[in-house]
C-alpha cells in the first residue's frame, strides 16, 4: 500500500493551556480560542511524479497494451457475429480464436478491475501515462455495452450464441 503525505495549513492556537471543562471559563475570559480548522494545501503520493506523464506500473501498461488491442478485435468479432451469426474464423493454428477470447477476457479483466477500484476509492483507474489507461477504460466499458447488445440480438435472431470453440453451426 502506498502512503501519502498531506501539507496540512493552520495558525498556530493563540493560547497553550490545557482546555479542560473547568478550564473552559479561565479561557474565554483571557481572550483564548480554538484555532480554525486544518485545511489541506495538497495531497501527493510518496515516491510518484504527480505531474509526470511517463509514469505507471507494469499492470498499468500491460492494461493499455491489452486494452489498445482488445478492443478493436472485439469490435472485429461483433460485427463478423452480428453480420455472419458466427464469431471470428479460427485462424491459421488457432491464433484468430485466441486473440479474440483472450480480448474478450482483457476487456472483462479491465473493467472488472474499474469497478473494484471505483467500490474502493470512489473513482474509477487513474489515467495513467498519457491518459491512455483512462481511455482504455472507456473503451472497455463501450466495448462491454457493445457484446450485450450484440449477444442480445444475436440470441434474439438466431437463438444461439456461439460457444468458444468452434462448432458445427459456424466452423464444423
């Protein structure tokens, strides 16, 4: 867990006796008060470059290259199952299928991790380098939208959604 540091900003109390509830008339009588609440002048984590655009961890950048990928093999595949009513060709080997259910895997990875970091801190990933984990976000979460209203319609045209491993009905 990273620790962060707070600049906090108060004036000094203008009086050092101890306040106690029998203390509490000596005090106003000498013209002492409580000091105005701390506010927070900035908030940095330790050890990050706040301002920097080339930070991020690895699982930041293995994030946005997954991501950057992902989503355009998946628009690929809802278009070819939306056209066709089968999912991507498998490919010379395979690789054509995997690509497309490993994406498919990064983009529910990717926004799983959104929600658990949004239940977490309150807000979603950072932007990381560039902004690019941010936009990868994004486009995780329309790419999301995107295979529920594909699925939907294909279940609704076909009555099938094709498996992960093709079949008779596409591929046979």
């Amino acid at each position: 867990m990273e620790a962060s540091r707070m600049l906090l900003s108060s004036p000094l109390s203008t009086c050092n006796a101890v306040r106690r509830k029998h203390f509490s008339e000596s005090l106003r009588r000498h013209g002492c008060r409580s000091p105005p609440p701390l506010k927070i002048v900035s908030m940095a984590k330790e050890g990050s470059d706040a301002g920097s655009n080339g930070g991020g961890s690895i699982i930041e950048k293995a994030a946005i290259g997954g991501g950057l990928v992902s989503t355009p093999v998946i628009a690929w595949s809802l278009y070819t199952l939306k056209t066709t009513g089968c999912g991507l060709p498998p490919g010379p080997g395979g690789s054509i299928g995997a690509l497309e259910g490993v994406s498919y895997l990064v983009v529910v990875g990717i926004v799983g991790w959104s929600l658990y970091t949004k239940a977490k801190t309150g807000s979603g990933l950072p932007n990381g380098p560039f902004g690019l984990l941010g936009a990868v976000e994004g486009l995780s979460f329309l790419a999301l939208l995107g295979i529920v209203v594909v699925f939907g319609l294909q279940y609704l045209d076909k009555g099938f959604i094709p498996g992960p491993l093709p079949a008779d009905q596409c591929f046979g």
